[in-house]
C-alpha cells in the first residue's frame, strides 16, 4: 500500500522556521522524483520544490527560493523541506508527492504573530 505522510507542520512566527518531512512506504522511494506543492485558502495548489531520484538537482519556485531548501534520504525514504525566514503568505497546507503519481494528505503550516 502506497503511502506519503508529512509531518513537521504547525504554528510559527513571521521569519521563524519549520522543518518538514514525507515518509514514503509501498513504493520505490528512490526510483521516484520528489515534489513539494503548497496550497493556501481560496488558492490553487502551488509547485514549491523538486529533488531528482539521487539529488543531483533541485528546483524552487521564485515565492520560496533562498528560503527553503528540499532534500531527501533514500535509505530512509524521506523527503524533507527546510524552511526559513517564513511570512505569513507561506501559510498553506504543504504536500508531498512522488512525480505526481502519489500524494500525502498534507500538513498545515500557518505563519501569524
């Protein structure tokens, strides 16, 4: 049974930080491209970041460049986002996903003084 489940969310600050992760099960974790999308209220779903199959490259959206940073642990099946600097538009639930052919169910990030 496939299964992505991220962790790591909660209530933070203006410029605090989080750290997420997405623990993989039921597939080949390191067969897979992995994504981070981020969908806020009353928006549609944004693309954050992406990390190939062995991390040899990463790509960021412009809204979060130079403040996150994905990365992943295929020997733990885990796919991470280090976030900083953190403003209140970062506030979303945050998703993980494997090329798009599976998804988690989300962890809520809220940013708010």
């Amino acid at each position: 049974q496939v299964q992505l489940m991220e962790s790591g969310g909660g209530f933070v600050q203006p410029g605090g930080s989080l750290r997420l992760s997405c623990a993989a099960s039921g597939f080949t974790f390191s067969h897979y491209a992995m994504l981070w999308y981020r969908q806020a209220p009353g928006k549609e779903r944004e693309w954050v970041a992406h990390i190939t199959q062995s991390s040899e490259y990463t790509y960021y959206a412009d809204s979060m460049r130079g403040r996150v940073t994905i990365s992943r642990d295929n020997a733990k099946n885990t796919l991470y986002l280090q976030m900083k600097s953190l403003k209140p538009e970062d506030t979303a639930i945050y998703y993980c996903t494997a090329n798009g052919d599976y998804w988690g169910q989300g962890t809520q990030v809220t940013v708010s003084s």
